[in-house]
C-alpha cells in the first residue's frame, strides 16, 4: 500500500540512494561516496539551515518516490509559491499511481500554506514527463527565460576563488 509522509533525518540514507538513481536516469556516472551524499542531505533537509522539504512515497518499507520542494517569496499578490524542485519516482514503479500521489500531498501543502501557485520545471525533451504533467490541467508557460549559474560561473561573479567544498550541480 502507498503512504506518502515528510522525510525524516533517518531518511537520509534511503534519499541518497533513490537521488543517485535519479542522477543515473539524467545521465550521471560520477557520485560521491554514500556517507558524502547522506551527510549533504541531511543538511539540506534537516540542518539548522535546512534550505527545502521532501515527500517521500512507501509501498511498504520501499521507498518508491520523491518531491522535494521549497517556497518562494513573492509571488502573486505578496503570497508566496510552492517551488517542485524534483519529482521522481524509480523507474520500475512508474505509472502505478506514485507520482500522482505526491503531487495531490504538494497541492494539499500548497493550499495548507496559503500558496498562489505551484510551479515546476521539466526537461525540453522529457516527453514522458510532459504528458504526466499535462493531466494535471498544467501547461507549459512562455514569456520568461530560465538562467543558471554553476559553481564556476557563481565564483566569478562574486570575484571569489573556489573552495575545496564547492562543487559542480550534477541536475
């Protein structure tokens, strides 16, 4: 049976496994060693300064899927809007009804919090995941480019030299 509940810290291990298949899936080969990538996590999610949120999804004790989520500050109206940084569900799992779990529990937790919007991203060529999003009455939005800086280019805008700890975003 599906159960969809907030990560905890005890998560982090099982996270860092379901990510790195993730990262698989977008092309990674590289990763750095599990205690690295548990620790990061833990980190992220469960710090002092913990900097997003995560559904995970269960068919038992397996986990089968993830949101993970951030809100932004201001969107419409002075409200604020609930960012789906990632959703991924493994690939053996897909189209058994994962994915639209978590996105019902990301609306129920946009609506909770008062949110104006959800917003997400998706690759150009993701089709699959294009048509997934599509059936939830989501369409692709124009009028607005998408920039990124990496590690490299961050440092050379602020004129500072890279760390040890800096490290190039894999997604």
């Amino acid at each position: 049976m599906l159960s969809i509940k907030p990560a905890k810290a005890s998560d982090s291990g099982a996270i860092a496994d379901l990510l790195e298949e993730m990262d698989r899936f977008y092309g990674s080969t590289e990763f750095d060693p599990i205690e690295k990538r548990i620790s990061a996590i833990t980190a992220m999610l469960f710090g002092e300064s913990s900097v997003a949120h995560a559904l995970l999804c269960h068919d038992g004790g397996e986990l089968v899927g993830l949101a993970s989520y951030s809100f932004l500050w201001p969107a419409k109206g002075l409200t604020c809007s609930l960012f789906l940084k990632e959703l991924y569900v493994r690939q053996d799992r897909r189209g058994q009804g994962v994915g639209k779990l978590l996105m019902q529990e990301i609306g129920r937790i946009a609506i909770a919090k008062e949110c104006s919007r959800v917003e997400w991203m998706t690759e150009l060529d993701n089709r699959d995941a294009q048509g997934f999003y599509a059936a939830f009455y989501a369409s692709p939005r124009s009028g607005k480019v998408f920039y990124r800086l990496e590690d490299k280019e961050i440092h050379r805008l602020t004129g500072d030299t890279p760390t040890s700890s800096s490290h190039d975003e894999a997604g």
